[in-house]
C-alpha cells in the first residue's frame, strides 16, 4: 500500500524539518578529547546605567525626567535640569548598597561660572562593585560541576556634560561619558586537548545623554524629554 502526500504536504513537511532546531554536534579531536561548546545565556549588559543613586529618586521609580532637580544629580537623570543651577558649585556622593554585597558608588559636581551665564558644566562617575563569584562549569562528576576559580565584575562609567538654560523656561543639557563593562573571563569550549578555551567578557563604549525641558507656565505643567545614544567601540 503506497501512501502519497499532496504539495502542500509535502511543503508543510520541508518547513517543519527547517524550524526544527538543530543539534550542536561535538567534534572528536585527534587526542580523542570532545569539542565541545559551552554557551553562556541569560546575560546583558551595562544594566548599571538605569539603576537610580538617589533614595528619594529611586523611592519615585527613578521618574526624574521632569523633575526640577537644579543640582548636578540632573546628569543621571536629565541634563537639561542642571541649568537653572542656583549655586556656584553642588557636589553629590552616593552609595546604594544591594544583596549579595553589590554596591553602587556614584558622586556628581557642577560648576555654574557667572551665575549661570554661559551655562552649567559638570562631571559625573558611577563605579560599581560586584564583589567576588565562584565560576563553574558542567562536568561529568558527582556534582554535576566543575570549579574554575572565582571573578570579580566591575563596571564603571565616567561622563561630563553641560547645560544652558535659553529663557527663563526652556533648557537644553547633554553628557558625554565612557562606559565599561568587565564581568570576567569565562570558558567557551574545550579544546582538542582537553584543555579551556576561555573568552574576555568586557564591553566598552561611548554613550551621550541628551535633555530638554519646558515649563509651560500653566500652573505646574512642564514638558520634558531625555535619551541615550551607546556607540559600540
């Protein structure tokens, strides 16, 4: 008995074997050792950016884009609301501390020459410490895993930026700061031999932040607006 499949079976059939995912294979090297490729999942980057440093701030779920901040704090959130800076100079130093002995450590300063008449500059550092992580892998043993030394990720981002005021309700500000990123050296696979192939986790670039603010002078009403541009390097 011949069993026949119409066209649109046979097209159903070639589209589900190409969906299917696909094995990774493990290459047999000449020492008899397996190739075999370690993945790496569930990771991201420079997440440290969006983390707020001002308890009050934070306590808000870091909405600050419109806030009248005047202090140099504006250039974690708006740049644009540094400008109607009142003091000659405001420094700020932060520390938020989270599980696992994370800490975030950040610190602020602004400078307003002439009252504010060509502009406000200011310089902003958030450094952060992971603390130390046990590194392992799978393997094939009682526990299932392999240790491979310990890491320590840190990242770091360092910034100056400037803001002017052009009326008594309109502002502009922006920041350009250099970003890093190092979460350790990992292995990825294993070579003929038996021995690690490892691979370096670091990212760095180049990030600006830019902000405008408007006050529309309807009671309490202001437009604001604040984004980042990331240039990979």
């Amino acid at each position: 008995m011949k069993m026949r499949l119409a066209r649109w079976q046979w097209g159903l059939l070639l589209l589900l074997l190409w969906l299917a995912p696909r094995a990774d294979a493990q290459q047999i090297g000449e020492s008899g050792f397996q190739q075999v490729k370690l993945e790496k999942r569930a990771q991201t980057g420079l997440k440290f950016l969006s983390m707020s440093l001002d308890p009050r701030l934070a306590a808000m779920g870091s909405a600050a884009t419109a806030q009248n901040l005047n202090t140099s704090l504006a250039l974690l959130y708006n740049p644009a609301t540094m400008a109607q800076m009142t003091d000659r100079f405001h420094l700020a130093l932060m520390q938020a501390q989270w599980i696992a002995d994370i800490r975030y450590n950040g610190g602020t300063l602004a400078f307003s020459p002439s009252g504010g008449i060509y502009g406000v500059f200011g310089v902003s550092v958030v450094a952060v410490d992971y603390g130390e992580f046990l590194g392992t892998i799978r393997a094939d043993n009682a526990s299932g895993y392999e240790d491979i030394g310990s890491f320590s990720p840190t990242a770091l981002a360092v910034g100056f930026g400037y803001a002017r005021a052009l009326s008594d309700r309109f502002a502009v500000g922006g920041q350009v700061k250099y970003v890093r990123q190092d979460l350790g050296t990992f292995p990825v696979a294993f070579g003929d031999g038996g021995d690690l192939i490892s691979k370096d986790y670091n990212k760095s670039t180049i990030a600006f932040d830019f902000g405008v603010i408007y006050h529309t002078g309807f009671r309490s009403l202001t437009f604001a607006a604040s984004a980042a541009i990331f240039r990979g390097s």
